[in-house]
C-alpha cells in the first residue's frame, strides 16, 4: 500500500475554480474541444485531476513570476 504522504490528492474541477478563478466551462469546454491539455481521472460521473499535474499545468501555463517561483 502506498505511504500517505507519496499519495497524489485529486482535485474537483470545482476546488480548481476556486484555486484560479477561471470558470467550470472553460474546463470542461476545453477538454470536450482537446484544447486543455490538462490530464483528467473520470470516477462515475465526476471528474478529478491528480493535484502534481494541476501545478504543473500551471507552471506551464502561467507567465507570472510569482507561479514561477513557485509562490502557490
């Protein structure tokens, strides 16, 4: 069994809204469009993603200094 620490938390779409304060759509829009080249987990109907690659999304898609210096 993996150790509690080395475990990835899964985000909602919802808990990324609150973190970016872009919209649920231009989430889902852009994966349904293959635009948003963020991976996704689908569990039933709902749709995480594994918290590592939500912060690396942003660091590469984020021009601020700040994401860059890892100030999130």
């Amino acid at each position: 069994m993996a150790n509690a620490e080395n475990v990835d938390r899964l985000l909602s779409v919802k808990k990324m809204v609150e973190l970016t304060g872009l919209s649920e759509s231009f989430f889902r829009v852009g994966w349904c469009q293959g635009r948003l080249k963020l991976p996704f987990v689908k569990l039933g109907k709902a749709v995480r993603v594994k918290q590592s690659e939500y912060i690396k999304w942003l660091d590469e898609n984020s021009s601020g200094s700040a994401m860059k210096a890892g100030a999130y």
